[in-house]
C-alpha cells in the first residue's frame, strides 16, 4: 500500500493547509527542533484510526486542533487526509473500486471525529481495517516514535507476538475473528432467551 500524500489542516502546529507529496522510494523530512517533524507522524497515526490521546502526545483527543500562538487565535477543527494507491485492488470489497483512496479524519471541538473514504461517511472500524489488511495502521511497529526501540526490546512476549502478527498480516484477521465471537455471544444469548420464552408458553 504506497501512501502518495498527506494533507493536513487545522492539525497541531499546522494551522495552514499544508501538503506533503510521498514520493515512490525514501522520502525523508528534515527541520530545526519543535518545527513539526513528529506531528507529521501523529498526523498519519492518526488518520489511520489512532484512538489513544496519549499516543498523540496529548491530554485529550481534541488536543490535536492547532490550540493558538500569541499571533494567532486557536481553530476548531483539525483534517487529516491521507491518499492512499489501491491499483493493485487489494482495499476491502467496500473500497475496492477505486484506484486511490482519499481517507480523511476531521475533528471539530466538542462533536468529536468523523471519517470519510472518497467523500463517504465511513465508521472508525472500517478506517482501521483498511489499514489492519495493509499490514500498517496507527499501531504498526513501521512507527518508530522515540522510545519505540527500547520499548519492543523490554516488552513481554504477548506485545512481541503482536509485531510478529502485523509482520505476518494477520491483525485485521484477529479484529475479524473478535467480532465474529461478540456477534456469537450475543445469538447464544438471544437463544437462550427464546428457550425461556418457550418454555414459559409451554
Ligand atoms: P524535535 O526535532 O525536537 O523532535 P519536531 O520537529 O519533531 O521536534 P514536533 O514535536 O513535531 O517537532 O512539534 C512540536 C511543535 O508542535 C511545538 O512547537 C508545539 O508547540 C507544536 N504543537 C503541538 N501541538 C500543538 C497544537 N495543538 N497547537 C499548536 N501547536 C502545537
């Protein structure tokens, strides 16, 4: 899955809309300190799904909208979009008849986050496993945040077999097989609860 462009708006410290071309090959982002290096990360992380304020390096998720300088007041609203080759046709059948995907997360202060695929309102599940099924997502180990090396060399063997499960493409399979079981439960239950309504009409 090749990502051929960021757009952002609104997010954290760019405030002006601000587009960032992939090319094909190593693209690398290169800026004195505080100047928006990880941010452009946490943009992606957070594009693809990212549901965790702290992974954000912030207090609360509305924390990712550009919060104000001295020059300039704060917004109310963040967007993220990511453009993402689906030539190759390997997106979900849902998304799989175009040839790029625009997948965009847009937060507005106090109406929380919505997403879209190519202009269609889409739900967070189906965001996250797009990505799952890509092999990436905002808990890919193809992240390497500072720390992220020291935390996979002391983490415990279930979080390691997480990694081995991504590098094998497999996630979006155990997110699948996780819902598959809660849908089960929840026919068992409704079962069980027609057997007491029969018996009762016995
Ligand atoms: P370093 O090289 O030191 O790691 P960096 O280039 O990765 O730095 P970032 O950490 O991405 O820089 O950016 C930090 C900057 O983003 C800080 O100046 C911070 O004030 C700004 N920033 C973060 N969140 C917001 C926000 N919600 N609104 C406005 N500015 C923000």
């Amino acid at each position: 899955m090749h990502f051929s462009k960021l757009r952002l708006t609104g997010f954290k410290s760019f405030v002006e809309p601000t587009e960032l071309l992939i090319e094909e090959g190593l693209t690398g982002v290169v800026g004195p300190n505080g100047c928006g290096k990880s941010n452009l990360v946490e943009a992606l992380r957070w594009v693809m799904g990212e549901t965790s304020a702290k992974q954000m390096r912030g207090g609360g998720m509305e924390d990712v909208i550009f919060g104000g300088t001295e020059q300039r007041p704060a917004r109310n609203m963040a967007e993220v979009g990511l453009y993402v080759a689906n030539d190759d046709r390997r997106a979900p059948a849902q998304f799989n008849s175009a040839d790029e995907l625009e997948v965009v997360r847009r937060i507005e202060r106090e109406k929380g986050s919505h997403y879209r695929v190519n202009g269609k309102d889409v739900r967070a599940r189906d965001v996250q496993l797009l990505f799952a099924d890509a092999a990436t997502g905002a808990r890919s180990a193809g992240l390497v945040s500072q720390g992220k090396i020291g935390s996979i060399v002391q983490a415990k063997a279930s979080d390691r077999r997480a990694l081995l499960e991504e590098a094998a493409n497999i996630r979006g399979l155990h997110t699948r097989r996780h819902e598959a079981e809660l849908r089960l439960r929840a026919a068992e239950q409704n079962l069980e609860r027609l057997d007491d309504v029969l018996k009762a009409l016995e």
